[in-house]
C-alpha cells in the first residue's frame, strides 16, 4: 500500500492480517529514510524505527479491553540510549473509538486508533537517559469529547 503526505512524499506500508507490518519512508529523492517494523504480541504492540543512525523503540500496552494504558518510546542516536518517554491513558469512556480505522494517516492517529475506546487523559515523563541526574520532564493532557444520542464521538461541530 502507497501513502504520500506532506512530510514523506511516498510511504510504503507491508500488511499482514489488516495490520502494519512494515512502513518505508522515502523523500523526494525516492531514497529510503526510514524503516519501522511492527511486532504484536498479546496485549503489546513493539514498533522498531531506524532513520538514519537514530533509532526508536516504540511499546505500546493494551489492557484486556483493547484500551491503550501505557506506551514507551526509547529513543537511541548511534547506539547510545537518549530519552525514554512513558506515557500512561486513562478515564475510558464507553464509545467507540471513531480514530480506530485512521492508524496509517499520521503517528498521532496510529496512536488514538489503537484503542477500543476513546482515552480522555493522559500522563507522560521525559527521562534524559545520558544525564540521570537531571529531573525527568512531565505533562498531561485532558480532553473533553461531545457525544451524540447513540453515546458516540461528534467529530465535527455544526455551524
């Protein structure tokens, strides 16, 4: 499967049972800058990432409603290990989650497609793993969503 964004002008995807298995990110230039790799295992989604020499590992953890409770993103530059952001989900509402059949749009929407349900919060820590001693970076997020009267996502507003 072809995708072209403004970012990356070709992004060939490899899928295997509906699911990303292998994405290739090419520039304008038709050179290969990036590969990520897609592993599943129960309740854990592992994506590998290499551009260049900077590597990330991406862990995403899925509770036993198919929800998205907590992710990791290690980050690497020429073999040496530079950040790890944590990142935990949580206040679940009941509705499906209208993202789920976006995933290969954008990272932002792969993420939010994971869940069956839709996360209303967030809680992340920013660790610098070649200064330890320094204090890890934090934030949260929190969103409000408007329902409709089947108790489902409005994804747009009416003028």
């Amino acid at each position: 499967m072809k995708f072209s964004n403004d970012t990356y002008p070709t992004i060939v995807y490899t899928m295997e049972n509906d699911k990303p298995k292998k994405a290739e990110l090419y520039n304008q230039f038709n050179e290969l800058i990036t590969v990520k790799n897609y592993t599943y295992e129960s309740g854990k989604i592992k994506i590998y990432s290499k551009t260049y020499t900077f590597e990330t590992y991406y862990t995403y953890y899925l509770d036993s409603n198919n929800n998205l409770i907590k992710s990791e993103k290690l980050e690497k530059s020429g073999g040496v290990d530079k950040t790890l952001t944590t990142t935990t989900y949580s206040n679940f509402d009941s509705s499906k989650n209208p993202f789920k059949k976006m995933y290969l749009l954008n990272d932002n929407l792969y993420e939010k497609s994971l869940s069956s349900n839709n996360y209303k919060k967030i809680n992340y820590t920013i660790q610098n793993l070649e200064s330890p001693q320094s204090l890890p970076g934090k934030g949260d997020a929190e969103w409000t969503y408007q329902y409709d009267s089947n108790n489902q996502v409005v994804l747009y507003h009416q003028l």
